[in-house]
C-alpha cells in the first residue's frame, strides 16, 4: 500500500478514535429521566424480587444482565437462554432453556418457582429476518405463549417485553406520528412482523386489569449503536445502498445503550401497556447513508424488489421485498407516552445515534485498511 494511502488511513484512524472516546464518557452517563419521574427514582430504594431475563444471551439481554449486575437494588438475577451470556458475574444464575422444545414450559414453570422470581424480561425475540420461518414461529410465538403460561403458573407479577416499532408498517397514509393507540398494520405475511404481533396480543391478556399482574412492552424504534447487527444496520453498512427513486422517507433511531437503559427503567417502576421508544428527532434515509459514506442507488420500486428478493434468496440482502415499504415509506412513532407515563428520555437523539454507529463502522473499516500489507 502506497504511504500516502497509509497516511491518510492513520489521520482518520486518530479521529475515529478521539471521537470514540468523547463517546465513551457519554455512554457512561444515565440515561435522562423525565422530571416528574425524578422523585419516584429518588424514592426507589426498595431491592427488586429476582429478575429473570429470558433471552440473556441476545444483545439486549447480555447487556441488561452486565447493567443489573451493577445495580443495587437487583440482588438477584436468573438468566435463561440456551447459552449463557458472557455478561454474567456474581449475581446471576444461569439455566439453559430451549424454547423451541416441548417440555419448555415445564422447565420455564419449575425454574421460576425454585428461584422465587417475580418480574421476568422477555427478550428472546429475532433482531432480524429468517430464512426459516417455521423456527422463527415457535420462538417467538409459540415461545412467547410457553414463556407467559409458566409465568401463570409460577405466579409471576409483572412482565416485561420488547417489541419493534416497525409492527406499525411503513404507509403513505401513516400519520406523522404514530401513538401506541395506532393498528399494528406491517405486512402480516412476513413472519417477523406477525410473530411480535401474536407476542403482543399474549402478553397484553396476561397483563389485564384486575388479574394483579403488570405487563408492560417497550416498542422500540431501529436500534443502532457500535456494536449491535440487525437487519438495519446491515442494510446501512452496504456499500451501495439500494433505495426507492423519488423517494426518501423520515426515520428514527434508538441508540443501543439507550435501549438497554429503557428496559432497566421498566423494571424500576410498574407501568403497564405499551411504550414507544426512540430517540428524539428524524433523519432522512438518504442522510443517515450519507452520514455513514454509503453510495445511496436509487431504483425503481419494482426494480428494487427484484433486488432484494434476489440477494433475499442468495443469503447475500439484509431484508426480504417484505420490508420494500420502509425504504419508501415513514413509519415515525410518538414517544411522548415513553416520556410522560414511563419518564424515559434517551440520552441520545436519532441523529446522535446514527452518528456514533457510522463512527464506529468508518473506525472498523479504518482498522481493515491499516491492516492490509503494504
């Protein structure tokens, strides 16, 4: 490799990391609270009953474990998942469940009678699309209903589940801003969408009023971040980028370490139903792939539904053609449910987001290139 190119490659391999580190010591930060929740939090010196978090070994659950881990009024913590998330210390007990086997809910029931557990967290779900729809439904479907019937049996009082945004559906008749109230109305042959949606429906009747349970769903909008990969960020870190022509539709973001902070948050305080969280503010797809120095290639819409089935199919796409609408369409949640009821406000904005996720892409690629033999 020619000097210069080294030379160049190590000037902007200086800046990604200064700006990394500005970001760490952001990232160390609590996320913002909303004012009239201040006092509850203040208050809140009561320990917490055993935690079970379901799916301990997903991004958000190995996360949530190392955030809880630290956390004084959590004493004890019961991972469940088929392996145990690297995040585990001293108080964290790990048990390995499949929730695909038939015997799960028995296992399930058992485990959380024996460990006393009264709030389980329940993030076993695909971050991304499968190729193998079948196995994606008795995760998240099936799954989710052998998860809540063990919680019946074992009489747990409060549930707390992730969910996406995204089961809004991208449409040119979507509102500016969609409320919790709005439909559920993604594209209900595309198993990613309709599993959540079951998930949902399951949890919110295990939750009903006058059953003494608590249920609460965190909706969350595109998670982005340094070191998380789902099928958005991989959609973002193509070289070129395949968009809609004439078409640039609003997005927001969720910084990852945000995510994690509104599950901790969930669990401080009981409120029911469902929350939408996502950053602050919106950011054009074309700027978010600017942001990130992607080539956007503007198609036609058919043209890039035969592309993304194509490289669907090859196993070389991030998404299926089911996903066409949110590349051509907004699909915006209102948060200010998130900000009022839960006192939740993520530290970072959209915007933020994706720029500490394009920092930390442009640094890895920074490290590649350094890498490569002169």
């Amino acid at each position: 490799m020619s000097p210069a190119i080294l030379g160049n490659a190590s000037v902007e391999l200086s800046q990604a990391r200064q700006f990394v580190i500005q970001r760490a010591s952001v990232l160390a930060q609590p996320a913002v609270l909303h004012p009239h929740m201040a006092e509850h939090q203040a208050q809140g010196g009561a320990t917490l009953g055993p935690v079970a978090i379901i799916g301990s070994a997903s991004f958000l659950g190995s996360h949530l474990v190392g955030l809880l881990e630290d956390a004084p009024r959590v004493t004890h913590l019961v991972s469940i998942d088929h392996r145990e998330p690297s995040t585990k210390r001293g108080k964290t007990r790990h048990f390995s469940v499949d929730l695909v086997r038939h015997n799960a809910e028995d296992q399930l029931s058992e485990i959380l009678k024996s460990e006393r557990v009264t709030t389980v967290v329940h993030l076993a779900f695909h971050d991304r699309p499968s190729h193998n729809a079948d196995a994606a439904h008795d995760l998240e479907s099936v799954g989710t209903m052998r998860v809540l019937n063990a919680c019946r049996r074992s009489g747990v009082l409060k549930f707390v589940m992730w969910s996406q945004t995204s089961l809004y559906g991208a449409s040119p008749k979507n509102p500016c801003y969609l409320d919790e109230r709005h439909p559920l109305c993604a594209e209900t042959g595309e198993t990613f969408f309709r599993d959540k949606m079951q998930a949902e429906r399951d949890a919110l009747e295990f939750g009903q009023p006058g059953r003494g349970r608590v249920t609460t769903i965190l909706r969350t909008g595109p998670i982005v971040g340094p070191n998380v990969d789902n099928y958005f960020t991989r959609y973002l870190r193509q070289t070129y980028v395949p968009t809609v022509l004439g078409f640039d539709p609003l997005w927001q973001f969720l910084h990852e370490a945000d995510a994690v902070a509104a599950f901790k948050r969930a669990l401080d305080v009981d409120a029911p139903g469902v929350f939408n969280v996502a950053g602050d503010g919106v950011l054009p797809l074309g700027k978010a792939i600017r942001l990130l120095g992607r080539t956007k290639v503007p198609l036609t819409r058919p043209a890039v539904h035969l592309l993304l089935g194509a490289l669907w199919v090859g196993r070389g796409g991030a998404m299926p053609p089911t996903f066409l609408n949110y590349i051509q369409y907004a699909c915006v949640a209102d948060t200010e449910r998130c900000r009022n009821i839960l006192g939740f406000v993520p530290l970072h904005s959209s915007r933020e987001a994706i720029i500490d996720f394009a920092s930390a892409v442009k640094l890895r690629e920074v490290h590649l290139l350094s890498e490569i033999p002169a």
